[in-house]
C-alpha cells in the first residue's frame, strides 16, 4: 500500500477507536491539535485552489474529517465526565477564548453556533443544492456544445473526451456536495447536544461523585464544556466556511485572493468615492476625526495608485501587443502560415455576413455543422473543417467555394428574398427577378417575403439565402469529396474499425495493401456516390482479393458488388419497374480490347472518331430517360464497367454506371435503348 493510503486509512481508524478506547488527554490534546491544523488546511486549499474540480474530493474530506471530529467530541465527553481533565486544549480554550468568565465564554459559544447554523451553513447548503441543480440542467447544452465543436474539426477526439469527463466530474461533485454539506449541519447539532450533554452531566458528576458543591462544579463543568465546545466548533466553522468558499468560487483560472482583491479594489473612482465619504462623516460628525479623515485618505491615495497602476497596465499591455504584432512580421516562420491551404473555404461578400453572424441571428455556422453530420452519414466519411471568411472584393451579395484553395464554384443571393422554383407542374407564372439556382443551374425567380405564401400556395417550391448557399455547398463537397480523402482520414478510419476488428485490420495493413491503395479504392466509391460507411464489408472484400490483386481500380470492382445491396437500394427504387441503358455487346468487346496494361494502371486506347461516336450514342440514349424526368442508368458488364464510366466521366459527370453483379435479383429493370459504336 502506498503511503497516503495508509495514513488516510490510520486518520479513520483512530475515529472508531476513540470512540471505543478512553484516551489519555495528552493523547487528545495532540489529536485536537491535528484537528485544528487540517481545518485550516482544507480551508487556505479552498481559498488558492483555481477551480472546484481541484477539490473534487472535498466531498469526501467532509465526511472524513466530520467523523474524526465528532469522535474527538466523544473522547473529551468521556474525560470531562471521568475525570474532569479533557487536556491542556479544551481547558486552554475554555479560559482563554471565554476570558476566564463563564458568562462571556457561553456568548462567544452561542455566537459561533448561531453563525454557523444560520449564516454559513444555512447559506452553503442552499448554494450547493442551486448549484448542483443548475450544473446538472446544463449539461445537454454542454454536451451538445462539444458535439458542435467536434463536428466543426474546432476540436479533436481527445479534447472532445477530455471536456465531456471533465463535465461529468462537475455535475457529479457538485451532486455529492449537495448531501455532503449536510455532514456539516449535523455536526455542528452534534456538537450542541454534546456540550449540553457535558453540562449537564459535569455538574451531577462533580457534585455526586466528587462531592462538590454547585458553584464549585458549575465553574469548572461550564469552563471545560465552553472549552470542549469551541475547540470542537472552531475547527467546524473553518470546514463549514471552507465549504462555502469552495461552492461560491467563480474564477476559474485565478488565485482567490488575486481575483477577490482586483474586484473589490480594482475601479478607482469608487475608491475616490469611499474616500470623500469617510473623511465627510469624519468632519461633519461627532465621529473620531483623525481615525475617519485618515481612513478616507488613505482610501483615495489607494485609488489614485490604483488609476496609475491601470494606466501603466494599459500602455504596457498597448506595448506588448504591437511588439508581438511586430514580431509576428519579423518571424521568418510566419510566412509558413500562408503556405497552409484550406480543404474547403466558403467566401463571401459584406452583404451576407448577417446570414453568419450569430449575434444578428444567422444560422449559416449551425448549417455548416448539419452539412457535415449529414454527409457523415450518407457517405461515411468526415469532412474536413469548413473555413467561412468574409471577403471584401467580392460583390456584396457573391459567394464563392474554394477547394484546396482554387475556386470551383460561385452564386449570388439576393437579401430578403427568396428562391421560387418550378418542380415542372406548376403553369402559373410567379412574378419576380428572374435568375439560375447555383447548385444544378434550373431556372428560378427571386421573389420578395410578401410573395412567399402565394408562391407556396400555387406549388413553387420556395427556399431562403442561407438554405440556397448551404445545399449549394452540399452539392460541391459531394462532387469532390473523394479528393478531400486524405491519407491521414483514411488512417482515422482504420483506426476506427481496428478496435471492433483488430484481426482484419492486422490481416489487411500492411501487410496486403499501403494505405495509399486503401485510399484509392475508398476514392474510387466516393467519387461515384457510394457510401464508405459499411468498412467492414470494405475490408473484408479487399482482404479476400488482395492476395491476387493489388490494383485499386479492379479491387473497387470487387467493393462494390460486395455492396450491391447498397448500391441497388440507392439507384434502384423497391417494388419499381427501372429503366436503364445497356451497351451493345460488340461495343463492350471493342472497349475490352483497346484496354493498354501499364505500370501505372491500365487505359482506353481508342481512336478519336469511336470515342466520339460513344459520345453520341449515350447522349441519345440518355436523353430518353432524362426526358421522362428519370436519372440516366447506363448497366454494363463488370469486366467493362470501370473503363466505360472513365470515358464518360469526362463528358457525362451525371451519368450512373453499374454491372449486372451490381444489382440485387430481386430488382426489376427494363431496358429503353443501347449504346453502339
């Protein structure tokens, strides 16, 4: 056992014992002693601890030192009543504190009661029990304000896991000092029924069996049990005014004294003020003039020290802060901060800076957040944080989305008002300023607020600025969110998945593929919409084929029909009838055979005008289905697959390419044309 255990274990065990062995009053008086010292202890900690959690035992320390007291209590009962010598300390206190008068003594014991009783005990009790209620309320914010900061990247897993701990910490020791302060209640009731126990019982002890007479035991009884008393109840006003120093603490991050001396001291004109007061009443009274004009100078010279101390504080703080804006220009380091590229960076004009700002109500930070959860959640991957700057070259009402810091797209709201779109049903026309939804480019109408319930009523299809500018930059993440996939993501997701699967995991990396090749097969899915959340299957799909493969493009091949039941609940409607596009198997086999095998993976070698020619033919086809308001589905065979959407995706980047083993058997699909060369 260590040490402090077997101390903490020996301070309670002299408790019980003392409340079974008599002990010699020498013995008590350096128990008391002991007593004293730990009062104080725990209330100077309280006073210099910066915050409670530092305390976070205290709870515990109450009962601790509560039992230890009362069995002290006990103990000098036990030598006040046998043989009326309770120890150098009890005697000491009830002559001195009392001023070898019993009458005085007895006030100052009333008054230490009353004090305690009334004043700190009454109101720590109550502040602990409004603070464990408050603490306790809090905590859904709190965890909900971790959750929003770990979504936004503003902070990571373990700083995450380290604030919710610390949250539990506080709502569980504010919980326990809302029962614990009532140790302190109790022993201070305790210790009144013992005193009047000891009175009572000193005066017939002395009388009946050591025959004296009343006033002589009355004197004697009443000096040791005042004694016993205030040796008892001093050291409890100290925990119980420890107590209260530690529920009413609100600095968090400062010494007590510190914090309490700059608030009370800290503003010179009420200095001044208090000054002027005093010496007022000082000279216009009867009151000692040269005790209230020398307090009142004194109260205005600490003030005109204090205004010179904030003036110094502030030119210096002036100072620092252009020194260090001086030497943030003269590191030769900071220009590295400029070489850091954003993953993803929303800008915008002066005239949208209300739909960020929170303080004015705008909601696009919390928009920014859903994005991210949401697109954690359709495609199992986390997106990196997204940087939202203002940027005053940009027309008022113009944003831009910038990826790796090159810009890929733009759009332009207009302010208090609202986006009118035609889902293609609707013939009555809506008047307004007509313009292009940024995110898929459809005709739509900017219409005022007063024009919003009609538009709704007549089947338009209406959204606000910050919902415009949110699905737009849905839109563009979800086009390059494979390229957003970094090694360092595709590590965090290994890791993820190794705690429930270590076996896998040691089975796949390294020792069957890098983590590069991981990443490229998991940009491969992305990059098509195919939702990486189901990694087990990933993985055990790629563990099975990497023996005889390591090239990423066939591996994909091999994921996604591991993930046809993913894959045909995403394109393919239940209980639906699909049309689709198929290839002319000739075109298949001419597409097979101008595959080139290289080092570096294999490509189309087809001449120019067949290239063209496909073209064509899946514009024609396509088009059929476009036209009847479907998504256009072109099914291929798995051998041709990957070859035939890397020659459309240049052209096509809509169109949606899936082999036979892709789809599920129960799937019905019906083919509307097929594409030849």
């Amino acid at each position: 056992m260590k040490r402090a255990d077997v101390g903490v274990a020996l301070y309670v065990l002299a408790a019980f014992v003392m409340f079974i062995i008599s002990i010699p009053s020498w013995i008590l008086d350096i128990l008391l002693a002991i007593n004293i010292a730990i009062a104080f202890t725990i209330l100077f900690t309280c006073m210099f601890s910066n915050e409670v959690l530092d305390m976070s035992y205290f709870p515990t320390m109450l009962l601790f030192t509560t039992i230890f007291r009362i069995a002290l209590n006990v103990s000098s009962t036990k030598l006040i009543l046998t043989t009326g010598d309770p120890g150098n300390v009890v005697e000491t206190f009830g002559q001195y504190v009392g001023g070898g008068d019993l009458i005085i003594g007895f006030i100052v014991f009333i008054i230490l009661i009353i004090i305690q009783f009334m004043v700190i005990n009454k109101g720590s009790e109550r502040v602990a029990e409004v603070t464990a209620r408050f603490t306790l309320d809090a905590m859904p914010g709190k965890q909900m304000a971790i959750d929003a900061d770990l979504n936004t990247g503003a902070i990571t897993d373990e700083e995450a896991k380290k604030r919710r701990d610390k949250i539990q910490e506080e709502s569980s020791f504010f919980g326990s000092m809302d029962g614990a302060v009532k140790y302190v209640k109790g022993d201070a009731t305790a210790g009144l029924i013992i005193t009047a126990v000891n009175l009572i019982g000193g005066l017939v002890m002395g009388m009946m069996r050591q025959g004296l007479d009343f006033n002589t035991a009355i004197q004697k009884y009443t000096i040791l049990t005042i004694g016993d008393g205030l040796v008892s109840q001093i050291p409890s006003l100290l925990i119980s005014l420890s107590t209260g120093i530690l529920v009413t603490k609100g600095s968090k991050d400062a010494d007590f004294g510190t914090v309490l001396v700059g608030q009370l001291f800290g503003i010179p004109k009420v200095l001044y003020l208090v000054g002027a007061v005093i010496s007022f009443l000082g000279v216009v009274t009867p009151l000692n003039p040269i005790i209230f004009i020398t307090l009142g100078v004194i109260f205005i010279v600490v003030g005109r020290i204090m205004a010179g101390t904030l003036e110094t504080a502030g030119i210096e703080s002036e100072v620092a802060q252009e020194e260090m804006a001086a030497e943030e220009i003269r590191q030769p380091e900071n220009v590295n901060a400029l070489l850091q590229v954003d993953p993803i960076e929303l800008e915008f004009g002066y005239g949208i800076i209300p739909l960020a700002d929170v303080n004015q109500g705008g909601d696009l930070l919390d928009r920014v957040v859903m994005i991210r959860r949401q697109i954690a959640l359709e495609l199992g991957t986390v997106v990196p944080i997204i940087r939202l700057r203002d940027n005053i070259q940009l027309n008022p009402n113009q944003y831009i989305i910038k990826i790796k810091g090159v810009q890929v797209a733009e759009g332009e709201i207009l302010f208090d008002h609202y986006l009118a779109m035609n889902p293609g049903y609707v013939e009555e026309e809506i008047t307004g300023i007509p313009t292009f939804e940024p995110s898929f480019h459809l005709p739509a109408t900017w219409i005022s607020e007063s024009q919003r319930e009609r538009a709704e009523s007549m089947g338009y299809t209406v959204v606000d600025p910050p919902s415009i500018i949110a699905t737009h930059l849905t839109q563009v993440i979800r086009e390059h969110i494979s390229e957003l996939l970094s090694r360092q993501d595709t590590q965090n997701l290994i890791n993820n998945i190794k705690e429930p699967n270590p076996t896998l995991v040691e089975e796949l990396v390294p020792k069957m593929l890098s983590v590069g090749e991981i990443q490229k097969v998991l940009q491969n899915l992305l990059k098509e919409g195919i939702s990486i959340r189901d990694l087990l299957t990933i993985f055990e799909t790629m563990a099975d084929y990497a023996p005889t493969t390591r090239d990423p493009d066939i591996l994909t091949e091999y994921v996604r029909q591991a993930l046809k039941r993913a894959i045909s609940n995403k394109f393919f409607p239940a209980n639906e009838t699909t049309s689709v596009v198929t290839l002319d198997p000739k075109l298949e086999q001419k597409i097979m055979g101008s595959v080139k095998q290289t080092e570096q993976g294999a490509y189309l070698n087809l001449d120019p005008d067949t290239t063209k020619e496909i073209m064509r033919s899946v514009g024609d086809e396509t088009k059929k289905l476009e036209d009847q308001g479907k998504a256009p589905i072109i099914i291929t065979s798995p051998i041709v697959r990957i070859y035939f959407k890397r020659l459309t995706e240049e052209y096509y980047k809509d169109l949606i390419v899936v082999s036979y083993n892709e789809v599920e058997s129960n799937v019905e699909l019906q083919s509307v044309g097929m594409i030849t060369a």
